[in-house]
C-alpha cells in the first residue's frame, strides 16, 4: 500500500517549489471570438472590442491590451468612451449598463468594473419604455443620455448612474414643439441616433426611427429646429462645424439637411441612393467627414442593390472621384473612422478607417492613395483559415529571425506604410528576454510563423505548401482577375478564408530546426514536405519520393482519399523556406508524428500504417516499417469507412448532451442536489418537464432507453489503431551495450508498443559518400497497451538530451555520456523510466490508474527559479484529458504541482494545448484565440502598461514617414525595438523577464541559495 | 528449424480430424495422435500413455498445457475430452511419477511463475490437509476473491478479478446515477457509479460476484465519489490486470444473513454467502501482501537484431531485410513467445535469465514446455 500513501513533505522542497512554479493565464493572443461591439476613444487613442459572451477588450500602442469580462454572461451592444476620461460604459443585450475604468495601481493600469445599472420605468411600463437603444455620453463628462425605444430620452448621471427625471426628454414635450404635419403617426417611435452638437454642448440632435430628425435645446428645453425625411431613418452625421447633418436612410439612399435655426427645411438640400436606381438595402450607418482640400469623405455600411450584391458586406468610401466598396469576408460589426481629435481643429482630415467583422479586424490607410490596408501589431485573425496544428520553438537565433523577418516583409508589400494609427497608452513590459516563434498549420495548406516573444502575436511569414501540388483551384486562377470598370466598385480586402480548396492540403505536424533552418511539413494526405530557407527566390524541382509503409502485406485496400498529385518539373518559390523534397506516404493517410534531425540529416515520419525514416542528404529512404496489426482492418480501409460511425457517435453525443441539460435542469434554482430531501416531491422538477418542449421529452424517453454507460475491458492486443505512430524521436544514446552510444530513432504506437532502431550514420566528411542504414534493435511492449505520447533519453546526469545542433552552436553543455541513461517512455496512463542499454523498468508513475486522468500533452521544460539567477531544473509539463496541468519532476516522476487548466468538455483547446521549452504555453480558447499560460515564475509574457488620463496627449494625427512628436519617439522606441528586429535591439540570451526580481535584497537571495544547495545535497 | 515439416504434419494430421499429442515423461519424448471428435475413455488414454513412455509399473499423475500455457491435471473423462478438443493443434502432455508429483504444481500459472516456490513450500502443511477434505481447488484457476471482509463494513464488498491468463473478458458495463446517503443532516441524494450491463460469459458474470445495479464505490483503493464516468472508466481499464472494485451491492439480503451469524466463522450455510466464505478462505491465504503490489505485469522488451548476422545488407532495401529479420531467428521467436505465454507476471529479469538458458543448451528449453512455439503461426502476435 505504499504507493497510497502521500509523499514526505520537505519544507525546503516546497519553498523551493514555490520559486519555480506559479500557474498564471497572461494574455490572449489573436482576434475575440464573436465580437458584437466597437468602441474608440480619439483621445486615449485607445480601441474597445465587445464580444457576445460579455468581455471586454482594450487595444492602444501594441503590448498596451486590457481586458475586462461581465459579471452577466450577455454579449455587449455598444462600448462608448466618456470624453476625456479613462473610463467607458458599456451596454449589454440585457438592457444593463456598465462602468468601466482604467485606474494605475502601482504604475500599471488595470480595467475595472465600477458600477452598473439597468434603467427602471415607472411600475407597469412596457418594457420597451427603458430598452435602450442609444447612448450619448456627453461632453460635460457627467451626463449620459440614454435614447430609448419608447422615444424618450433619458438623463443619468455619471458616475453613480443617477436618473435625472426632470430632464428627461419625452417624445410628448418633443410633439409640442413640432407643427401639426410633423405629429401624425410619429408618437411611438424609437431613437435611433443621438448626437452632441460638434461646437456646441448645449444642443443634441435626436434622431427617430421613422424619419424625423430634431436638434433639442438643453437649456432651453425646446425643438430648435427639424428635419422630416420619407424613409425609415437609420443613423445621421453632423458635419464638424454643425452647418450640415448627413441622414441615412434604411432605402439605401443619404440625405444632406443644411442647418439653420431660422428656416424650417422640409426637404432635403442633397439626396442621394449611390448604389441605386434599383432596390438597396439599408445604410445603417454614416460618417461625413470635412478635409483641408476641401471634398468630403463619405464613408457608410450597406446601401448594396439588394438583388446582386445584397449578400455583399461592404463599407463604402466616397471621396471626390475616388469610390471603393470594401468587401468583407464576414458580417461587418461596426466601423469607426480615426479623425482629428482636436475639438478646435476646422476639418476632420480622417486618416484611417477601423472596420470590425465578425472573424477579423481590417484598418485602411485613407490618406495614402489607392487606400491600402494597415497590417495591425495584433488582433491577427489565426483562422483565417482554421488551425491544424502549432509548433512552438524557443529561443530563435537572430539570423534565423531576421531571415524570416526578411521573407516576410516581402509578402506584405501591399501593405500600407502608415504606422500604427491606434497608439494610445505606454507598454511598461520589459522587452522580450528571447525571441520565440509559434508556428500554425492551416487546413489550406499554409504554416504561418508568429512572433510569439511579447504580448503581441505578430504575423511574421506566411509559407504555402500548395504551389507543390497539382489542385483543382489553379484553372480557375485567371478568372477572378475580373475587369476594372466594375459597379459597384468592390475591393476585397481582410484576409478570413475559410474556404479550402482541398482538405487534403491540410498540415497536421511542423518541425522545425531553429539553427539549420530546415523545416519539416507533413500533412492530411500522407505528404512530407522538406523545405529550407532560401533568401533568393528560385525555381527548381522538387524531388517526390513515395514510402510504402505497408510493404509487401497483402490483401489490404485503402478506401479513404487518394495522394496529393505532386506538379511535376520545376516550379517557382519565392523567398522563404522552399521545398526540395516530397515523401508521399502510401496508404496516404494523415501523418500522425514527425521528427526532423538536422545534424544527421534524417527525417522520420508516421502514420496510422507504420513509420520510416527519410535521409534528406543522399535524398534516399533508408526504411520503413509496417506496425499494422493484421486485425487492424479499420486502420487499413482509410477514414471513410468511418464517417458513418462518426455521425453516429456525434449525433449520440448531442442528444447525451440535451439529456444532461435536461437533467440539469430538473435540479431546483439555486440549492445544491444535496439540499433535496428524498421522497418529498419537487414541484420544481414538474415545472421544469412541463415547460419542456415536446421534442426534447421524447428525447429524453429514448436516452432512458439506452442510458449512457461505459464497457469496461482490458485493452487488447487486437483492438483498432494500434499501430498509429503517436511519437518519433531520435537520441544519441546506449542501445546495445553499455560502452557504446549510437545515433537510434525511437517510435511509440497507440498500442503501447515502442520500437527502437540503432542508426549508422556516416561522418560528416564521407556523408554523401556512404549510406545511412538502420535495423530495429528494440520492441518494447507496455503490458497496459496505452498510446505512448512521448519518448525521452536522459543522459547520465538525468538531463534531457540536448536538441541537435544545439551543442554544435555552445547554446548546451554536451550530453553526459559517462554515466547511464536512461529511458523514459510517456504513455496516456503512465510515465516509465527504464534503464539503457538493458530496457529493464526502474521507476513509474500510473497518472490513470490513480485518478482517472489520461496524458495529452507532454513536454519538457527548464524551469528557471525566480529567486536564484542561474538555478533551474528540467521537469515534465503534463496536460490531462481533464485539463489539468501537472509538473512531474525528472527523473523521479514525483508529481510537483498541479493546476486546473482548460475546462475538461473543451476538447479542442486540450487539443490544440503545446508547451514550451520554458514552461509556458498556449492552447485555443476559440478558433480564433490562443490562451497564453506560463506555469514558470520566471518566463511571464503579460501586459504591463499604462494609460494615463492627466497626459491625455491632443495629438495630431500620424502621417506617413516620421512626421511624430519628440515626445511620442521618446515613449515608443522599446515598442520599435521589439517589433522591428533589424536594428538587432534584442538582447540574446536570458535577461531578466520579471522587474521585480532584481529588488530582492541580497540576504534572501544567498538563503535561498543555501536551500537549494542543502536540497541537491 | 525444420519449421516446414512441422507445419505440413500438423496440417495432415489437422486434416483427418486427428490431434497430435506430444508427451514428455522426464527428457523423453513420445508423439502419437488421438481421434479429436471420439477421444475415448480415460483409462483408456492412461494406458496408452504408460505403454507408450513403458513405465507401465510406475503410478503416474497426467498434465497438459492448456492453452494459456498453464500446466491442467488430465484425470477423468471429462478433462481429458476437454484437452483433447482444446488442443490448438498440438496436445502436450505432462507425465510425472506420483509420487514426485505435487498436487499442488497444477494451476494458473504454473507454467512460469517460477517465484511462487517458496509460497508452496510454506504453506505445504496446511495445503495437504485442505487437499484431503473438500475437493481439489488448486486444480482451478482463481478468477475472482472477496477481500478485506475483516475491515469493510458489511453493507459494502471488495472483489478482485484475475483476469490473468483468462481469456474471458472482463465484462461489465458502468453508468451514472444518484445514490442516498445518510449524513447527519437526513438523506441526501448524491451522483454516483452503478454496474448497468453484464456481459454474458465475461469474467465479471462468472463470479456471480457484481451484479447489475450495484454502486461502486472505491477502485483499486481510489474512492469514485466526485469522479465522472469517464475517469471511472479510465480508471477501470488502466487497472483491469488486476482489478479490485468496491461495491455496495444493490442486494443486501445475503449481508444481513451473515451479520446475525458470529463473525469470523467459516460459513456452513447452504445459501451462497457461505460459497463466498469458503472461496475467500482459500484465497486469503494466497493473498499475502508481497503479491499484491506485485500485481504488475511487466512489460515485454525484445532485443532485435543482436546476432551479426542479422544486420541487413548494407545496399538495396535494408527495410524488408529487417522487417524479416527478426522473424527467422528461433531465438527470437522462442524469446516472444515466451513473453507472451509467461502471462507477463515475472519481472524481465527473469525472462532474460530463462532466454540465456535457452540460448546456451536448446535441449534445456524442453524442461519448461514452451507454450505453442512452432505452432502458433506466422502470425507472431504481440
């Protein structure tokens, strides 16, 4: 009974535990999923998304990001900044407000929620009475004017959300003042635009949703004067100097309305219907903005003819005889348009145009011509086509990165030059102690590489595998350059696809060699692609190989999909990595592991059928080996044959998933289940089925029938997919004997089964001269025939071995080859350590049968303390089906600590989990988001910024080249340094990542060290 | 080997429906064959077999190797029609002289478990005199015990399955449901894990010691309560060579029976708890507890490839070469097939000890009869 019992508590060990290990979620990188509001605040320079599921985000300078989350799970309507302040109010679909601000504690600001409020009719008012539907902060800094569906507008006051009710303005005391004709059938409308007057804070323009539009007089409380359109109003403009409002209407037509509080106008100065003559959809929403040049810019949503372009979501720029309808991939949420700040300034000058879709944010330069798109620092849409995989690798060397950086910028020429337009606030973060690349593959072919050093997730370089195949997409290539003289002027801009050409193309596993510059692609259709950095662009062939890893057995068939046609004869690459070999696995089924070995030139890949090994410098296969179990026939027949299944068990899994709500549901509001007291009936339960539809009770009816339960059964040697290689890694290390090493590849099955090749591979100087070859000098079957997620050689001081190259390039003390190694082996129920060259088990920890979690993810990490500057230790980092994070120390297997992660139903995001080489991670909390965590005291990549409302600066908007402040140069060179690596800024190596560690006074400092000697002693 | 004429003979003689018998007697051989589908009396079979080895004037004990390797006692009719129709194709025989012979050797096991000497010895007395009152249980393998009865409440049992060396598989299904408790606050309704399905002819049918709707509570010692289906599940599987379930079970009457008896006494009740107790007294003494943390199976590791021979031509296709190379070496075969029917329950030490036996003097590898090294197949199954 010894392994119950819980392990001996050593105060030392736990103090020293504390040093190392610290589990913090530090910031989200990527684009919100399921945005539903835009807000901007010209002063703070400062941007605001809103998402359906009730947080917050705040974007200023890149690494100034904050991030707040509703109290109410309801999507949030409307952001809107208070003028001249840090704060904004929020509206959410539940009718309630919110205050938010942005207060310093300790020389960094954080968001936070001050006060919420639902505003309350009188008793008995229909709801719709206070169902808010506009919000006008006004520039008194005090009042809030909340325009209402019932046509009232009501007053409140900030920041304790006070009802001014006597200032309330009714649609009855508007009437009053309206002529006769301008009343009939305009009582109950609602409001849809409310707007200050741009010079003069005592007037507001309320605009109705049936057409009229009034300015009201504050002071006075009185109609000043009004505007009476024939369409359905959507939303107005008011020109800068408050001469002109712009109307625009839901026939998608815009109307002019010249003001003058003498003359009643009852017909519009200008109308117009741009995308006319035939039915248009509405313009939801308009900006008329004034330049020094003299013509306006007309800048709206919608208004497309609703027969062709009536699906088209589009935001139209007019500007003399300049006109582009921006097309989006998605919805369009809202769009703002970045101006002169400066109350006092006599035009608006706007320079960029913010359009938030639902899957990406796109920024158009207004000022350059031909209107280019901004390559935003961040909010980077990672599914632009949806994620396969990621690969992260640390600790990029600088000519690797500035040679990705070089092929990069060449892909982003189309780019406009203007810098980032939204810059508000100051990032206080230390620049990034190294300089870290995560690396997506896509489901259309493409592995896009991120800087992943600092709070910004940076698109540095897009590679695509495609141009190497032959797909259906080419021939049609020529007919989407279509002709110039087009109406409406459409413009596809933003880069959200998610349309793939051919499923195929997919990449399922990445690797990369950081100092070679080699990289590995394998992908759905049993491709390996090997590329290699080329700085020029070139045009050469790509050598296809074909691995039959079913070798001679006969008798299979392969039903799923065919190989990827390969183009033949040259083919041009741009610069970047360019492919120079193609291994097609046959059956050509999804690769399942990879592993790349720069030093000895080979590459080893896996499949559900079995793995071989692939020397890329004498371009020749050296094996394969088949690890199908004759009975596997559902491994052999290909995924097709089992789609059917999958539908089944998916639809099973949604009706579990109905009965469960329903059974949660029937649980009484509020009291634990615990609460319930047996045999006295439960009016709540009764209430509950009764209110249940129909559908859902047969539902239920049939999950009764069969209820959820699990076979309980040993696995055997029999069952699917056990020779699906899950794992391949190479080792120099002691396979036969104890006073021999040899290079050896390792590969781990589903089926619990690894097997261990000793490899010869020829010294560098006759390396073209001789071949590599190989044979199998190892089998290990695990008795409990888990899936081997990871293998590991430890050298003879319990070190992981290094990565190849990495003692070539001194960035790694050699391999202790001294001593023995030993072998560790991670399989989904267990870790195992055994001895090497004699496979005999030493030490093992059983993660299932103890507490019923399996292994996902593993990785090895250095875990550097916080407190001692070179002290660190390398441990496994462990993420469970249950989504739990655990660190297991090498090589005892002692558990350290354990945090709870990813909620355990989010499947993808424990998919999608990779871990860093120190201690952090990123996992995918919707398609579009990566989870940054770090579980390390010392590696913490989190915002640090400030926003500060005292220097709320009066900027003058950017201009393209250098035109900036002295002032703004000062605060933005960290921020230059860190996104532009050319200037070789960062410091290689490992500074410091955390400020506060160098305060620490001296004596803490040599008495941790005393315990960390005390503990190794 | 002359592995091809091996083959060819048991398929003739797998043809006319007749078995092949090899049978050992100390270091001789004698091979015969019997008529699968009539093979006779008992009687019949032992004369044939004393004739045949011509010890006609020594009293002998007959074994055979079953199927998973462990050596079974042929001693009537019935079990020798059993060997005889099991036979898969060869049928091995066991002669040893009565009186060297050890009741006890027969059992699960008893083929490889080399450690469990000392366990014989020890408990020799007290076996002899088992041996001579009921009837013979060491000439059946365990599948199943009650355990820790002495400190369980009586309401709840602990059972353990042996699903070493059975075929059978395990054979239940779990669910979710609520169970009631008793707190001081009153009854309280709390989830819990139920048995919902047996499978009919698995091992957890058979013991007839789970049934449909009992609760369970504890596996392998890890209390379910707060766990989900899913990491019970998980759990189960992860230690289904040797697992041990708590359970309440959904019938109590055979509880309250037995807790109006004296505690402690053997059982001389007809109904079934009685059955549980006897079976539990015999077993408790195999239980002692150096066994139960060896519950382990150990992991099998094949050394490929270690004669120079083996290694592969340097050019052409090194890789059919190797997938074939460790095919043909008897030794390796020898070696898998050794780790598959050992059962798994020796260290790997102990495998490699008997393979260097093996290496040195093949002739030595006929003391421990290999479980179906030739005939198994093509078809190495790991």
């Amino acid at each position: 009974m010894r392994r119950f019992l819980r392990p001996g508590h050593d105060p030392a060990r736990e103090r020293l535990k504390r040093d190392l290990f610290q589990f913090n979620k530090t910031v989200e990188h990527g684009f919100p999923h399921q945005p539903s509001a835009l807000g901007y605040s010209p002063s703070l320079r400062i941007l605001a998304i809103g998402t359906r599921s009730g947080a917050i985000k705040l974007y200023g300078a890149p690494g100034v990001e904050f991030m707040g989350l509703h109290r109410e799970n309801n999507a949030v309507v409307q952001i809107h900044f208070l003028p001249g302040q840090c704060k904004l109010v929020t509206l959410l679909d539940d009718n309630s407000l919110h205050l938010w601000s942005l207060k310093v504690k300790g020389g960094v600001s954080e968001l936070q929620e001050d006060e919420s409020f639902t505003l309350r009719g009188p008793p008995g008012a229909a709801p719709s009475a206070t169902q808010i539907t506009v919000v006008l902060p006004h520039s008194s800094q005090e009042l809030l004017y909340l325009g209402t569906e019932s046509g009232n507008v009501f007053v409140v006051q900030l920041p304790s959300f006070r009802v001014l009710e006597d200032r309330t303005i009714s649609s009855e005391a508007v009437l009053q003042w309206l002529p006769e004709e301008a009343c009939q059938r305009r009582v109950f409308e609602m409001v849809e635009a409310l707007q200050e007057h741009p010079q003069d804070p005592g007037q507001i323009l309320i605009g109705y949703s049936r057409g009229l539009v009034i300015i009201w007089d504050l002071q006075g409380s009185r109609v000043l004067c009004h505007f009476l359109s024939s369409q359905q109003l959507e939303n107005v403009s008011w020109q800068r100097d408050g001469h002109l409002i712009v109307t625009c209407h839901s026939d998608g037509s815009h109307c002019q309305w010249p003001v003058s509080s003498d003359t009643q106008q009852p017909e519009p100065l200008h109308s117009s219907m741009p995308y006319g003559p035939f039915p248009c959809k509405a313009i939801t929403k308009i900006f008329w903005l004034t330049t020094k040049q003299g013509l306006p810019f007309t800048i709206f949503q919608g208004g497309m003819p609703r027969a062709s372009y009536g699906d088209r979501h589009c935001i139209s720029v007019f500007h003399d005889s300049q006109q582009t309808a921006f097309d989006f991939t998605s919805r369009v949420i809202d769009f703002t348009v970045l101006a002169e700040a400066d109350p006092a300034a006599a035009f608006d000058d706007p320079y960029a145009l913010v359009v938030l879709a639902e899957e990406e944010i796109v920024v158009i330069d207004l000022q350059t011509p031909g209107w280019p798109p901004v390559q935003p620092p961040y909010l980077a849409s990672l599914h632009c086509s949806a994620i396969t995989c990621s690969h992260h690798v640390s600790n990029i060397p600088l000519k690797l990165w500035e040679r990705i950086i070089a092929a990069g910028s060449r892909q982003n020429v189309h780019f406009s030059t203007m810098k980032w337009p939204i810059d508000g606030g100051t990032s206080l973060a230390p620049s990034p102690p190294q300089r870290d690349l995560l690396l997506t593959g896509h489901e259309d072919g493409t592995v896009r590489f991120w800087d992943a050093s600092g709070v910004c997730l940076r698109l540095l370089y897009r590679l695509s595998t495609v141009r190497v195949f032959l797909t259906d997409t080419d021939a049609s290539e020529s007919l989407s350059a279509q002709g110039e003289e087009e109406w409406p002027p459409l413009r596809k801009v933003g880069s959200f696809d998610p349309y793939s050409d051919d499923p195929r193309l997919g990449i399922q596993k990445i690797f990369l060699c950081k100092y070679s510059g080699y990289l590995a692609v394998a992908g759905t259709a049993g491709q390996v692609l090997l590329l290699e950095l080329n700085d020029e662009a070139a045009e050469h062939a790509v050598k296809q190989v074909e691995a039959d890893l079913l070798q001679d057995q006969e008798g299979y068939r392969w039903k799923g999909h065919e190989r990827l046609a390969a183009r033949l004869g040259p083919v041009r690459f741009e610069p970047g990595f360019q492919p120079f070999v193609l291994v097609q696995c046959q059956p050509p089924a999804v690769v399942t592991s990879l592993a790349l070995h720069s030093e000895w030139r080979l590459v080893a890949f896996g499949t559900s059928h079995g793995f071989g090994l692939f020397d890329y410098q004498q371009r020749r296969q050296v094996f394969v080996k088949c690890t199908l179990h004759p009975s596997d026939q559902l491994a052999l027949e290909g995924p097709l044959s089992r789609v059917k299944s999958l539908k089944k068990s998916l639809r099973q899994s949604f009706r579990r998933m109905r009965r469960s709500r329903v059974s949660s549901r029937k649980r009484p509001p509020g009291g634990t289940p615990g609460e319930v007291s047996l045999g006295q009936p439960q009016p709540n339960s009764l209430q509950m089925q009764t209110a249940g539809t129909k559908a859902e009770q047969t539902g239920l009816q049939n999950m009764e029938l069969a209820p959820v339960q699990r076979k309980i059964e040993a696995r055997s040697a029999e069952d699917s997919f056990t020779g699906f290689v899950r794992t391949l890694y190479f080792a120099d290390t002691f396979l036969r004997d104890s006073s021999h090493h040899c290079p050896s590849l390792w590969a781990g099955t589903n089926g619990g089964t690894v097997y261990a090749f000793s490899l010869r591979v020829p010294p560098a100087e006759r390396r073209m001269d001789e071949t590599v070859w190989a044979e199998q000098a190892k089998e290990i079957q695990l008795m409990h025939r888990a899936p081997v997620v990871g293998i590991l050689v430890l050298d003879g001081c319990s070190i992981p071995l290094p990565e190849p190259l990495e003692v070539a390039h001194d960035l790694s003390k050699s391999p202790d080859m001294q001593g023995s190694h030993q072998l560790l082996v991670v399989s989904e129920e267990q870790f195992k350590v055994f001895t090497l060259p004699k496979v005999s088990a030493k030490l093992k920890l059983k993660l299932t049968a103890l507490e019923g979690s399996r292994v996902r993810r593993v990785g090895v990490a250095h875990f550097g303390s916080c407190q001692a500057e070179d002290y660190g230790e390398h441990h496994l980092a462990v993420l469970t089906n249950l989504g739990d994070i655990q660190v297991v120390s090498l090589p005892l297997l002692k558990p350290q600590v354990r945090y709870s992660c990813i909620r355990r139903e989010d499947v993808s995001g424990i998919a999608s989990c990779v871990f860093t080489k120190y201690g952090q991670g990123f996992y995918l909390i919707s398609p579009s988001e990566f989870e940054r965590f770090s579980l390390s005291t010392k590696w913490l990549v989190e915002p640090r910024c400030l926003v500060d409302s005292a220097k709320i600066r009066n900027h003058s908007h950017p201009n393209n080249g250098d035109s900036i402040g002295p002032e703004k140069i000062v605060g933005r060179a960290r921020n230059s340094g860190s996104q532009h690596d050319g200037e070789g800024k960062l410091v290689a190596g490992l500074v410091q990542a955390h400020l506060t560690r160098s305060l620490l006074p001296a004596g803490v400092l040599k008495e941790i060290q005393s315990t960390l000697e005390g503990d190794r002693g | 080997m002359n592995r091809s004429f091996h083959k060819s003979q048991t398929l003739r003689f797998y043809d006319c429906g007749a078995v092949e018998v090899k049978s050992k007697f100390g270091a001789e051989f004698r091979r015969f064959s019997l008529d699968r589908h009539k093979p006779g009396k008992f009687e019949d079979f032992y004369q044939l077999v004393v004739h045949t080895h011509h010890i006609s004037n020594t009293e002998v004990t007959i074994g055979y190797a079953d199927v998973h390797g462990d050596l079974l006692p042929i001693n009537n009719d019935d079990n020798f029609c059993k060997a005889v129709s099991s036979a898969n194709p060869l049928l091995r025989v066991f002669i040893q002289k009565r009186e060297e012979a050890d009741h006890y050797s027969f059992g699960a096991g008893t083929l490889s478990r080399k450690k469990k000497v000392l366990v014989t010895l020890r408990d020799e007395g007290l076996r002899r005199r088992a041996h001579l009152d009921i009837s013979m249980p060491h000439d059946f393998r365990p599948v199943s015990s009650i355990i820790d009865v002495d400190i369980l409440p009586e309401t709840h049992r602990r059972v353990r399955l042996y699903r070493h060396g059975c075929e059978k598989p395990l054979g239940f299904y779990i669910r979710d449901g609520t169970s009631v408790r008793v707190t001081p606050h009153g009854l309280e309704k709390v989830p819990g894990i139920f048995i919902s399905r047996m499978v009919p002819g698995g091992l957890a049918e058979s013991t007839g010691l789970l049934a449909v709707n009992d609760e369970v509570l504890e596996v392998n010692g890890i209390e379910v309560a707060g766990k989900t289906l899913d990491q019970v599940t998980d759990m189960m599987i992860a230690n289904s060579h040797n697992l041990i379930v708590t359970v309440k079970p959904a019938n109590q009457r055979n509880n309250i029976v037995r807790s109006s008896r004296t505690s402690g006494s053997s059982g001389q009740s007809t109904d079934s708890a009685a059955s549980h107790h006897s079976l539990l007294a015999h077993d408790l003494q195999n239980c002692h507890p150096d066994e139960m943390e060896s519950d382990e199976e150990a992991d099998i590791v094949i050394e490929g490839a270690l004669e120079p021979q083996h290694i592969p031509k340097p050019q052409g296709a090194p890789s059919s070469t190797l997938s074939r190379a460790n095919g043909t070496s008897l030794v390796d075969r020898l070696h898998r097939d050794l780790a598959l029917h050992s059962s798994g329950r020796e260290s790997n030490g102990s495998i490699h000890r008997l393979l260097s036996s093996l290496k040195s003097d093949p002739r030595n590898s006929l003391i421990l009869p290999p479980g179906g090294v030739e005939e198994h197949g093509p078809a190495i199954t790991l």
